[in-house]
C-alpha cells in the first residue's frame, strides 16, 4: 500500500498498524499524525479520498471530523479563560442575557463545557438546513428548560455544545466563533482546520462516506433523553453538502486532518505552547484537568469523566496507559489525545465511518502502537 508522509524510525509500528486499518479493518481513507514534545514523529496518510476509489488521500486532503471539532471550542475557552475575558465559574446569562430564561440563570459557563447544562438538544426536530441558522439555534437554546438540575450530571451535548460555547464566545469577542477560532488558534500555529469551510477548499475535501449500520445509539427511543437529542439531529445525510461544509457548526464540522488537529492541540500538551507560539499559559492548561463530572453520562450511557470539556478518562474506554490526558472523538471514528505526563498529543481522522460513538477499534489500534514504541 501506497502511504505518504513521515514516519520516524522510532515508531515504524504506528505506520504498520495504519496499515493494518486498511487490509484488516476496511479504511477507504484515513490520516494519522503525532506530536511529542512539541515536534512532529508521525505524519502519515492513506487510501482514497471518495467510496469508488478514484482519488488518491493526498498531503493536503481535509474531511469533516464531527466531534472531534468539539476540542476546538474547549481549547478556545481555555484561552479566553486564561486571558481573563472568560469567567468559567460565571453564569452563562452573565455573557449571554437571553440564557437565563425558563429557570437556567443558574446554567455556569463550566457545565456548557462539561454537558451538564442540561440543554443536549433542540426543542423540536431541526432540519440540515436550521442547523445552519446560528441565531435560529441559538434561540432555541434559549428559550428551553434545562432537561436536569444543571450542574448535576452530564448528558452528552452532542451538537448544541457548539452553538452554547460558540455563542458565549461571539458575545466576548464580537466575531463568530468560527472566525475568532481561525484567527487566534489555527492561523497562530498554521493549523489548517476549518469550522465554517470556505469553498476554496471543496475540491480538496473528502467524501465522508456513512455507517455501513448506524450506531444504535442514533435509533434511541425518542421518549428517552438519547432519543431526544438524537431523533433532533438531521445532519448525518448532509455531510458532503455546500451548506454543511459552509456552516459554523462548532460542534460538530470541523474540517481538517490529522495533521491539523494535532497542530491546533498540540499546546495543551506542553504547557500552552506549540510550535513558536504560546496560545496560553501553563496554569490555563491545566485548567482542563478540573473535574466537573464523572459518571454514567445520561445521553451516551457509560461511564465518562470531564474536565474543562475534554474528557479526562472512561472506564469504558482506554486511551492511554497515563493518567493526565485530555481526549475526545467524532462520530464515525476521529479522535484527537493529548497525553501532558508523556507531551504526547496525537490524532486520527478518516472518512470511512463505522458505528462507534467514541473508542473506533481503528483509532484505538494507532495508540496503541504509539505508546508501545514510547
């Protein structure tokens, strides 16, 4: 098979194993890259970029990500945070007026980071098409009733997460969230990740293609809170559309590889700064690691632990043999850790999706190599 980049002799087992993803585990096209200490050890990519198989996953191929996005608004907080703009203790209403309806004047902007604000979807089902209407989102969000005692649980915010912090930052800043994020972090570290994708860019962007068999999560009863979050969401079919890659949807499309994933997160593997800038002090980086939950989360069903909105470790799920990691993953297979005990910080990202919300066999294969080469 026919893998470009750059791999370091050191960890020839992590290029073995991306192999393997492709004979053995069905990858059409995928990408995989690594940072420790701050300099990159691992930059690979593979396959093809569409399901026929006739375009090759070239260096600068792109794809949506899903949640993986999600570690872009955290570390987005974090900064604001740490420059003293953001009070994470602060009620949302402090930023945000309109919040504070139908008893959420309570909702603290730490439990937007960590799913527990109670808010995990929209009030009715939103088509493709409102999902790419910020203030018509927002609105909803709004107006709800928390769904549980903010604060006293998490429930995944599968795609309202985006448009919660999203709009808190806009309120601080002024600029869209996908405007600022492009301007302080990916631009800052020469990230090439995307959230709102410019058209310039469409022929370079990889088909995503869907689950062979939807995670059954996504087909939960709409009478329980997973049913409600996701029976919400019409969004899967709209991935390899213009509106879709065009939206600011913070939550959830993200485009970039594995290459600018880890280029945007690699600072919070090593104190605040990566790559010539420092995009936020070590004590913000830290901030992560305060623990705001950690239990059965209401809407994915096991166990999860959050920090800062990262997750901080699963009993359901390993990532990492040490302790201090930050970590999350897109639906269909993405993932991004961020290992601070090893300054390890790597990423996967690909565009055959298979049905695991978080923990992809695939992605989980590539780290395992990692770390067996560390």
């Amino acid at each position: 098979m026919n893998i470009g980049g750059f791999c370091d002799p050191r960890f020839e087992r992590v290029r073995d194993a991306f192999e393997r993803n492709f004979t053995e585990r069905g990858d059409v096209g995928a990408s995989f890259a690594a940072t420790l200490e701050g300099e990159y050890v691992v930059d690979i990519w593979g396959g093809h970029q569409d399901a026929g198989r006739t375009r090759p996953w070239a260096e600068d191929t792109i794809v949506n990500v899903f949640s993986t996005t999600k570690t872009m608004t955290f570390i987005t907080a974090l900064m604001l945070a740490d420059r003293g703009q953001l009070n994470l203790d602060a009620p949302v209403a402090d930023y945000w007026p309109e919040f504070a309806a139908n008893g959420k004047e309570g909702v603290l902007v730490k439990h937007l980071l960590a799913h527990s604000a109670g808010v995990p979807g929209f009030s009715r089902h939103f088509s493709a098409q409102e999902h790419y209407d910020w203030s018509l989102a927002c609105a909803d969000l709004a107006g709800q009733a928390p769904w549980w005692p903010p604060g006293s649980q998490s429930g995944y915010h599968a795609i309202t997460q985006g448009y919660l912090i999203g709009e808190v930052v806009r309120r601080i800043t002024g600029a869209s969230f996908g405007a600022f994020f492009k301007a302080e972090v990916a631009d800052a570290v020469g990230a090439d990740f995307h959230i709102g994708t410019g058209t310039g860019h469409f022929d370079r962007i990889a088909e995503m293609i869907p689950f062979a068999e939807p995670a059954p999560l996504l087909e939960a009863d709409p009478d329980t809170i997973p049913g409600r979050v996701f029976s919400n969401i019409d969004v899967i079919d709209a991935v390899n559309t213009p509106g879709w890659r065009q939206a600011e949807i913070p939550a959830a499309n993200g485009h970039g590889n594995a290459r600018s994933v880890v280029r945007a997160q690699t600072a919070m593997a090593n104190g605040g700064r990566a790559f010539g800038k420092e995009l936020l002090s070590a004590e913000g980086c830290r901030t992560a690691f305060t623990e705001q939950t950690d239990g059965i989360d209401a809407v994915l069903g096991f166990h999860v632990r959050y920090g800062m909105g990262y997750s901080t470790g699963s009993d359901a799920i390993t990532m990492s043999p040490n302790p201090s990691i930050l970590w999350w993953g897109g639906a269909g297979g993405s993932t991004i850790v961020i290992d601070t005990d090893a300054r390890l910080c790597f990423s996967y990202v690909m565009n055959r999706m298979d049905n695991h919300i978080l923990g992809d066999p695939r992605g989980l294969s590539l780290g395992e190599a990692l770390y067996e080469c560390l």
